[in-house]
C-alpha cells in the first residue's frame, strides 16, 4: 500500500518542488496552504507523514503539531517539521511538541527524501 | 600609646558599670546587711566593709583607668 | 610650746616653704618645663577638697554620727568614677572656650551672658565666704589651743581677743597677700597660676601626712592597734553605738543625699573648679585622678573614726571631738606630733582659702565688677589705652575683699552655730550650679532664661531653708522666723510644706533643686534657643567645635581694631605676642597682615575671654565688630550636630531616593535594552527566515533539475521560472533590507531639492501602467495642475509611490481592481492618497502592516509577492521629510493609504 504524505507550506513554489519530490517516490500526495487546511487534510487523507512548515497563516506549524500530538487516533502520524528559522530554540521547541524529525530550510532534497524514506520504512 | 576608640568606649562603659556598682555598695538596702553590731579582725563590720568596697571600688577604677595606659 | 611666737615662726616658715614652691614652679613654667604637668600633682592638687572641715571636722562627726562623715567622701568617689565622661567633657568644654571659671562656664554656655555670670558669682560669694570663715576660725583654733598648752583651752569658751590680737587676722591678711602673689601675678589668657597649683599640691601631701602621723600615733602609740581602740570601745555603750549608723529610712535617706550633694560639690564648688578645670594643664590627667584623687580621700580617712574613738575615751568630756587630732597628741606630752598637726591644719586651710579667693576674685572681677565698670560711661574707662593694669588691681582688691568679709563673718558668728554647720550649707549652696551646668552639658536647649529662672529659685529656696534658718539658729534673726511668716505652718523653714522627716540639709537640698531644676526645664521649654543660645548650646553640649563659635561673627575686623581692644585689657605687649603667635599659626608673616575676618575676631575674642570672661569679651567685641545678625536657620544648620544630622540622613535619604530612580531608570533602559536586543534577535530571526524561503525553492529545484536529468523539458522550463523568480526575489529582499538598515542607522543619502509631487506621481503611474494593464486593474489619477512642490528627495519619494501602488494592485482582485490615485493641497501640507477596492485591511492589523515582516494579505490563499518590507521602509521615507503615513480602510471596503508632506514654503499650489 502507498504511503500517503501531506505537505503543509504556505510557500507555493517550496510547495510545488515538495509534492514533485514525494510523487517521485512514489507517495500519495496531499497539499495544504495553511494550519487549519493541515488539520481538514489530516482528517480526510489520513496521511502516514506529515512535512509541517513552521511559519503559516492561521494556524502555526506548532499548533498543528500540537494538536496532532493531541489526537490518539493521529498517534502513529509521523511528523517533519520543516522551518526557515534555524534557531536552537526552536529546533528544541519542535521536537518538545511531539515532531518526529526536524529539517531547516534550505533542504538537501536528497537528504529530506531520505528521511522521509526512512521513516515511513518504504 | 593612646587607646583605640574601642578601647575608650569599653573603658568609658567599664567606668559607668563601676559608678552604677558604687552606687549599689555605698547605699541601702546593701548597707544594711553590714549595718549591725560586729567585728572582723577587730574592726566594726560596717566600718570595715565601707572601706573595703571602698577600696575595691578605686581598685576596680584604676583597673579600668590604667589598663593598656593612655 | 607656750611661745606663740614658735608657732607664728613656723607658720611663717611653711608659708615660706609654700611660696618658694609656688616661685620655682612658675619659673619652671615659664621656662616651659611644667612642673605641674603631670597627673599625679593633678590629682593631688585636687586634694584641696580637704580643708579644715576635713582635717578637723570629720574627727568631731565621726565622734558625733559614727561613719557620719563619709559620704562627704564616697560622692567624690562615685563622681571621678564619672569623672572620665563629666570632668574631661568639661575640661574640654572649658579649654576651648577660655572659660576662666565657674561663673564663666554657665554664662558662656548660655549665650554668654553677662546677668548669668553675674549670678552664679553672687551665689558662690554668699555659699562660700562662711567657709573661709570656717577655714579661719580652724587655724585660729588650732593657734589658740597650741598656744596654750600644756592647758587644753578649748576656745569656744576663751574671750573673743581684740581683733589686733586674733590670730585668724593675721592669718587672714598673710594669706590675701600670699593669694595676690601667686593669684595676680600676671593676666593670664587662660587664667592659669601653675605656682599656686604646685604649691597646692604640696599641701596635699602635707596634710595627709600630717593627718597620717597623728593617726598612727594615736592607733599604735596611745593604743594597740585598730583592733584594741575598737575593741575597748565595744565595751563602753556610748562607743559602741558609733559602730553602727541609725537603722532607719530617714538615716539611708540622709546618707545618700549626702553622697548626692558631695558629688555634686566636687566639681561644683568654685575651688575645685579652678584646680579640676581651669588649672588642668592637659585633659589627659583626668584619667589617672579618677582614681588616684579617691584613693587620697580614703587614705586621709583611714585614722578618723580610730582618732575619733580614742578621743572619746582619752577625754570623757570638755574638749571638742573638732579638736581631738591636737589635743589627743598634746595631752600625750607630743608637742612635736601637735605641732606637725598644726602645720598640716594650716595646710588645709591655706590651700582652699588661696584657691576659693583666687576662683572667686576672678569671677567677682570679670562677671561682677568689669561689667559694671564697663557699663558706666562716666568713667572713661572705653577710652584708656590700657585697662590690664587696672584687671589686676581689681582682682588684688577682690581677693583682700573676700578674705575680709570672711573674717568679718568668723568674728560676727564666733562659734554660733551658722559657722559649724557651713560645710554642709556651702554644699548646697553650689550644689544649685548643677542643673545649668550638667543641664548645659548634656541637654541643647536649655536657654538663659531657664538657667536664669534655675539659679534664682535654688537659690532663694536653699537660703530660706538653709542659709536664713542658720542665721536664726545663731540668734541673728528672731527665734519665730523659724516657726514660718506670719506663722503659716505651711512655710515653715525647715518643714516646708509640710515634709518632715528630713534632715535640714536633705529637706533643703529637695526643694531647692527641685525649684531650681523645675524652673531650669520650665523656662527653658518656655522657647527655642535663640541663635547665640544654639550656637553656645553646640560648642558644650557637642564634642566642642572649637571654630565653631567664629560662626557667630558674621563680620570680621581688622587687626587695626582687634589689637588694641585685646591690648588694653590683657597689655599691649601680651596682645601682640598673642596676635603673632596667631598669625604664625595661620601662615601669615605680619600681625598687620592678617586677614580681617571672622576667624580673627573669634581669637581675639576668646583671647580677652581668658582676661575678662567670655560674657564681657563678648560685649567688648561687638563694640568693633558688627554682630552677626543672628540668622537662627543659619546657625542652626551650621552649628546644631542634630540638625546636621537631620541634614545629612535628609541627604542620604536624598541620595536614597535619587539612587533608587537611577536604579528604576536603570532598569527600564535595560528592559528596553533587552526588547531592542529581542527585536535585534526576531528581526535577524525574521531576516534568515524570508532569506530562507526562496533560497529553500532555490535550492529544491536546482537540486532537482540537477539530480534527475529525465525531466521532461516543460517542466524543466516551469522549474528554472520559479528558480528565475525566487532570485529576483531574493535580491529584492537583500536590497530592502540593506535600504532599511540604512534608512534606520540614519546613514542613508539623501538628495533633498524642490520636487513636483504630482509629477512624481505621474510617472509612479506610468512606471506600473504595464503591470496594472496585465492584471487588468483600472488606475485613476486626480490631480491638480502645477502639482504642488515639497521638499524632499525626488527619487525617495517615487520609491514610496511605487511601493503603494504595487501594493494596492498585488491586493485587488484581477480585472475588476480600480485603484485611485489623488493629490490635493490642504492647510500647508500636501496629501496623497492611494485607495483600492481590494479586501481591506482588519483593524488589528491596521498598525502590523507597518511593521517589518509583516504582511497583509493572509486572508489570501495565495501569498502576495512581496517583501514585507516595502510599508516600513515608505513611512521612514515619508517621516524623513516631516510627514506622515498611514492606512484608512474598512474590511470589505477597500484600504486607502494616505501619506502627506509639507508644502515647501516658496512653491505653492496656487498655479
């Protein structure tokens, strides 16, 4: 069964060079522009992975976050959180919050893909 | 050699607790117990106490005074 | 010993004695090698408290009361264990201020008053001048007795001799003439007479001697020893009760009023005074005296109650207890003992009658009678050149005077019973010094009028209960005076008020300092010390400031007026040997070249202080120098230590206070240090992250294209566009932010000339036609002709109008957009607006927008292009040049960015 990966950015084009690199490893993909779509999305999809940015609309990459963590029924989702900030602080706030995995901006793609590979065990 | 001024106080403390004992010696009631008939080596005993605290009075004064000279 | 002239011989030889003493001590002193500079002969010079009354008297009331006559001595004990506070204080008090007696000292405490001192000397005159009487009377005596042995001639029951023929006359006289010897050799500025206090000294030890000889000859020549005299005493009932003192309240109470008044007498009593005070060389004697003066007052004492018992079984009855120290040795055949005895009597008498004349003729002199010579102009005496001479005469005279109304005195009263009791009445008489004087020491805001009040009600207290009753008990006032005026019981003498159960002089010594402290606290309170008070107040009660009391001359004078003024009492010579020695101090040269200030005047005063006393200084002073006005807060501030207290922990309280601001301004600054620090971090924070973001598509994509070499070439196109664009927006970015860091550091060049807004609109609008064309977005312009002309820099300005329109069409919605632009004049200043009808901008976010970073637009699903810097950067610009930006919008209704600058001031709108 494919993995399914929902990419959360509010950055159309990181969001365009994202969902073509997932699709090429063969994932289902899902997109959202903002935190409250990511949590619509999260529900309908039901997504194995998560890449979360961290600065959006609405609702912050954290709050998403925290509000997956919050869900049993999204125990098992696996969350990237994916941030422009590269600060100590918030690389720890990150993964206090439940994230899986932490991934500054600018990514080596082939690195992030790795890591997806990884996690999802593909 | 001249006294610290902690010294002096102490001396200047030492000299009012020896005026406030004079006081004591040298009044009633402590008077009294000595003012009755009787003799010490001779001596009439309110006699020979006056001049003995007296004596130890000065003593303690000069003590107080002389100690450390200044 | 028949041969009177035996003894006149050896009287004449130990006043010899005595006076070489007194000469090789003041030739050593001028020779500036002190004899008297050492404690011991301090202390033992304060042995002048024993007199007669001492030598002769305590034998006869220990043969009277028993252990009755110590507390005269155990007071003086407990007040030198005091003596390091009191005595120094005074000494140090009395050395800063010339104070040349006791009379002095409570006039200059209290402003220097002239009244005051007058006072305190009429006091001591008529407390004192029985007891040289008694001094006499003891010396006759003693002469009569000698003179008549092998007889015992008591001579209360000889004939009164015709006065050529009295042996106290010519005592009188040899010691006037001895007293002005020693007592006015010269005018000294501290009134300090080193001869006589050596000579003092050696009386001391005289004395005791002498007193020691006859003791232990009676101890353990007549008896066996203490323990025979006593023991044989035990046995004879009339003894024995002297071993033991009366068991009642009433004798404790006596018993320790007497300590009290002693106490007070020691530093009181103008002799003592002189020598403890006037004559000390150095305050650091005072140490060794608190306990080397007791100790001689317990070793003159060790022999009377044994020489007292003695006498009571050597003579049953018929020969006075006052007299048993000589006749005990002459009935043994001792004359040679008896004649030591003599002379060791004569000591003391001739040591309290040379320092009580000497004490009393300067106060008679200087607070007495120069005031009132002063005063009365007739006499000229403001205009002789040179009035010491005549200080000298005056103080000659009052010595022979006060040696004569004592002996008037001992003749008048012979042995009635005023003289016996004197002692005691002397006491109490300068026992009423001491609440001005301790008062004055210890306690600021005692006032003239309060010591005045003090002195005067003590005073006529002790003489209504003491002085006047003695009188009426000799049988010179009738016998009912005693029995209270008009026979109100109620006024009774001794029985005032009705208290009884005191003896006289503890009933008198009870209502008279009573009246005397009363009247001293009342009348002081009554006001606040005025300045001269305060000032005075200050220097006694304070550690002695000795500069201080140049305060209170607000002028100075020159030497010109000084000197003389100083010269005419204490000689022209002294003066200017006095002023010299001054001006050295100072550094000055020339006496004429001392500078006439206030400092001068207060040496020259202190100066005649030590000639005239300080009430009288003070009034020949203010006739050269304009007094100070006395500005009380002024003096108060200076001079009050309490007030300079107060001042300084107001200060410190001040300080207290501004430190804590420091401290709050401090800790906002560092607050706001810590937010701009925060803000410094999210900025760069911020930065890194809109740098981040495209350099992230950047990257992805290269990476991509880089990577997978099969894309297919639409996608490949697709790719590098977005690749294209992120750097185009990437550089933009880095542009902005180098703009705004320079626009915010102030180092941004500016090109300031006379700019034609509407033209720089115009071309803003044409600038951006292609792109509001391609989104199909309707720009409108409305503005006036002959734009209006602002200063400012044209390219700047064009920046902010591209800014906004860029902005107003990346929010409104394609083809149906319409953006206005207008430009109209208003009140001196231009205004510009740039509305849309876009989504508008929700209140809260109203001010955001203007922040860096932070964009409208998050409504948008889709993320306008832009930098969030471009509205920051446009209101630094606007407010550069003195104007202002801001948006008016209503969500839904489109936004309207208005800026406005002041119209340059020669380019109108008018045209």
């Amino acid at each position: 069964m494919t993995k399914k990966v929902l990419i959360v950015d509010d950055e159309p084009n990181i969001v365009i060079s994202l969902e073509y690199l997932m699709k090429k490893e063969g994932f289902e993909v899902a997109v959202a522009g903002d935190g409250e779509a990511a949590l619509q999305k999260v529900a309908s999809f039901a997504p194995d992975l998560v890449l979360l940015d961290v600065m959006m609309p609405k609702k912050s990459g954290y709050e998403v976050c925290a509000a997956l963590r919050g869900d049993p029924a999204q125990a098992a989702t696996k969350i990237i959180m994916l941030t422009a900030k590269g600060r100590d602080t918030e690389v720890a706030k990150g993964l206090a919050m439940g994230a899986d995995a932490y991934v500054t901006k600018p990514f080596s793609t082939k690195d992030l893909v790795a890591q997806v590979k990884a996690m999802l065990g593909a | 050699m001249r006294k610290s001024a902690n010294e002096r106080r102490l001396t200047a403390q030492r000299l009012a607790a020896l005026f406030l004992l004079g006081c004591a010696l040298f009044n009633y009631p402590v008077l009294s117990l000595f003012n009755h008939a009787g003799q010490v080596f001779g001596i009439p005993l309110l006699y020979a106490y006056l001049f003995g605290a007296w004596v130890l009075l000065i003593g303690l004064i000069a003590w107080a005074v002389e100690r450390g000279g200044d | 010993m028949a041969q009177g002239w035996i003894l006149v011989l050896a009287s004449l030889l130990y006043l010899g004695i005595l006076f070489a003493i007194a000469y090789w001590a003041d030739r050593r002193s001028d020779a500036g090698r002190s004899v008297i500079d050492h404690p011991t002969v301090y202390a033992l010079s304060l042995g002048v408290y024993c007199t007669t009354w001492t030598f002769y008297g305590s034998v006869g009331r220990a043969a009277a009361t028993g252990i009755g006559f110590l507390p005269i001595y155990l007071g003086p004990t407990l007040m030198f264990a005091l003596g390091w506070f009191v005595l120094r204080k005074i000494v140090r008090v009395a050395k800063a201020n010339r104070i040349t007696s006791i009379a002095d000292f409570v006039a200059s405490r209290y402003g220097k008053s002239q009244l005051l001192g007058g006072l305190v000397t009429v006091i001591a005159v008529v407390g004192v001048i029985p007891y040289i009487a008694l001094q006499l009377k003891a010396v006759s005596n003693s002469f009569t007795i000698l003179a008549s042995s092998p007889d015992l001639v008591m001579p209360a029951r000889a004939a009164a001799a015709p006065m050529l023929q009295d042996s106290a006359f010519y005592v009188a006289i040899v010691l006037a003439a001895f007293t002005i010897l020693f007592g006015t050799r010269h005018l000294d500025a501290t009134e300090r007479h080193e001869g006589m206090v050596a000579a003092i000294a050696f009386e001391s030890v005289v004395k005791l001697l002498a007193f020691f000889a006859v003791g232990l000859y009676v101890t353990y020549g007549v008896f066996d020893g203490f323990g025979d005299i006593f023991g044989r005493a035990a046995e004879i009932p009339r003894l024995a009760k002297l071993a033991v003192a009366r068991d009642t309240a009433a004798a404790y109470g006596s018993w320790a009023a007497l300590t009290f008044l002693s106490m007070l007498s020691v530093m009181l009593l103008p002799r003592q005074f002189q020598i403890a005070v006037v004559e000390n060389v150095n305050e650091s004697h005072v140490a060794r005296s608190v306990w080397l003066f007791p100790l001689y007052l317990l070793l003159i004492n060790v022999f009377v109650l044994p020489i007292a018992v003695g006498g009571l079984m050597q003579f049953p009855e018929g020969v006075d207890a006052d007299t048993f120290v000589l006749t005990l040795p002459l009935a043994k055949g001792q004359e040679a003992i008896a004649l030591l005895v003599f002379i060791g009597g004569l000591s003391a008498a001739t040591g309290m009658v040379i320092v009580e004349t000497i004490a009393l003729s300067t106060m008679v002199c200087n607070d007495l009678v120069m005031p009132l010579l002063l005063r009365w102009k007739a006499l000229g005496l403001d205009r002789r050149p040179d009035l010491s001479g005549l200080l000298l005469e005056i103080r000659r005279w009052a010595i022979a005077v006060v040696l004569m109304l004592g002996y008037a005195y001992f003749r008048a009263a012979g042995e009635a019973y005023a003289l016996v009791a004197i002692g005691l009445i002397s006491f109490a008489a300068v026992a009423q010094f001491a609440p001005a004087v301790f008062g004055g020491l210890y306690w600021k805001d005692g006032t003239r009028e309060g010591a005045l009040a003090g002195l005067t009600a003590g005073f006529a207290v002790w003489a209504y209960t003491l002085l006047l009753p003695s009188f009426a008990k000799s049988g010179w006032l009738p016998a009912d005076f005693m029995a209270g005026p008009f026979g109100l019981e109620l006024l009774r003498p001794q029985q005032l008020f009705g208290l009884t159960g005191l003896d006289e002089i503890s009933h008198s010594l009870f209502w008279s300092l009573l009246a005397n402290i009363g009247c001293y606290v009342g009348f002081s309170l009554r006001r606040s010390p005025d300045a001269r008070e305060a000032g005075q107040a200050a220097v006694f009660v304070g550690s002695g400031n000795v500069g201080a009391g140049a305060l209170q001359w607000g002028a100075g004078a020159p030497v010109a007026e000084l000197l003389p003024l100083a010269g005419r009492f204490v000689g022209p010579d002294r003066a200017r040997e006095a002023f010299a020695r001054y001006a050295r101090s100072r550094g000055v040269r020339d006496v004429e070249d001392l500078p006439a200030d206030a400092g001068l005047v207060h040496f020259a005063e202190s100066l005649l202080a030590g000639a005239i006393g300080s009430a009288s200084a003070r009034v020949m002073v203010a006739s050269v120098v304009e007094e100070a006005p006395p500005d009380l807060d002024a003096i108060m501030n200076i001079l009050d230590e309490a007030s300079q207290v107060r001042a300084h922990s107001r200060e410190i309280e001040q300080k207290s206070r501004e430190l804590e601001a420091a401290t709050a301004e401090l800790r906002e600054a560092n607050e706001r240090l810590r937010e701009l620090d925060r803000m410094k971090d999210d900025f760069i924070s911020t930065v890194s992250h809109e740098l981040r973001t495209p350099l992230t598509s950047i990257r992805a994509f290269s990476e991509m294209l880089f990577e997978d070499p099969r894309i297919d070439l639409e996608e490949r196109k697709r790719f590098l566009g977005i690749i294209v664009n992120e750097t185009e927006r990437l550089t933009r970015l880095i542009n902005q932010i180098l703009d705004l860091a320079k626009l915010e550091s102030g180092r941004a060049e500016w090109t300031t000339s006379d700019v034609d807004l509407a033209e720089v609109v115009r071309e803003s609008c044409d600038a951006l036609s292609q792109l509001y064309r391609e989104k199909g977005v309707a720009l409108a312009t409305d503005l006036p002709a002959g734009g209006p002309v602002v200063q400012a820099d044209r390219d700047r300005l064009t920046q902010v109008m591209i800014n906004l329109l860029s902005n107003a069409v990346k929010f409104v919605a394609q083809g149906e957009g319409r953006v206005r632009v207008a430009v109209e004049c208003l009140r001196g200043e231009v205004r510009v607006t740039v509305a849309d009808n876009g989504p508008g901008i929700r209140p809260e976010d109203q001010d955001a927008i203007f922040e860096k970073f932070r964009q409208g637009g998050s409504v948008l699903t889709d993320k306008p292009v832009g930098t969030g810097l471009g509205l920051p950067i446009s209101r630094q610009i606007v407010e550069y040049f003195g104007g202002s930006l801001w948006v008016e919008s209503e969500p839904g209704a489109g936004a309207a960015f208005v800026f406005t600058l002041p119209l340059a001031e020669d380019g109108g709108a008018s045209e």
